[in-house]
C-alpha cells in the first residue's frame, strides 16, 4: 500500500508500533525494511525525509488488522 503525506511522524510509528504482524517499508531499490525494528526506523526516516513531511511510502503490512489501523491513521490522522 501507498501512504501519502504522513506530517505526524511520531503518530505514524505508534501505529507501527501497535501491529501484530511485520509491516515492511519498501525502498526504491525494492529492499524490505522492518519498520518495527526502532533501528529501521530511524535509518529510513532520516534518509526518506528533512522537512518533517514524508510525500509517499510504499508499506507491506501482513496482517488485515495491520492494514486496518494504517488505513484508518491515513483517514484519520
């Protein structure tokens, strides 16, 4: 799944943080980060983004409730 226009980073992680299963983030090359490793985190945010706004990840998330909560958190903020 594509996410857009993500302004609420720590937000974002705590919904990272509360999956069940793995949600990888997808690089450009098409490496898989584990996002729920804090290390991948802070490797790929600071590469991905320096005005505090993220434009657009590509995010791999195994389990529907996963999916879920990431939907609603695009919806909803």
């Amino acid at each position: 799944m594509k996410v857009q226009n993500i302004t609420n980073i720590e937000k974002f992680f705590k919904v990272i943080d509360s999956c069940e299963g793995k949600v990888e983030l997808v690089t450009g090359e098409g490496d898989r980060l584990n996002l729920k490793s804090k290390l991948s985190q802070y490797v790929s945010m600071a590469n991905i983004f320096s005005d505090g706004t993220i434009d657009e990840l590509e995010l791999i998330a195994y389990e529907p409730a996963d999916i879920d909560k990431l939907v609603n958190f695009m919806v909803n903020g």
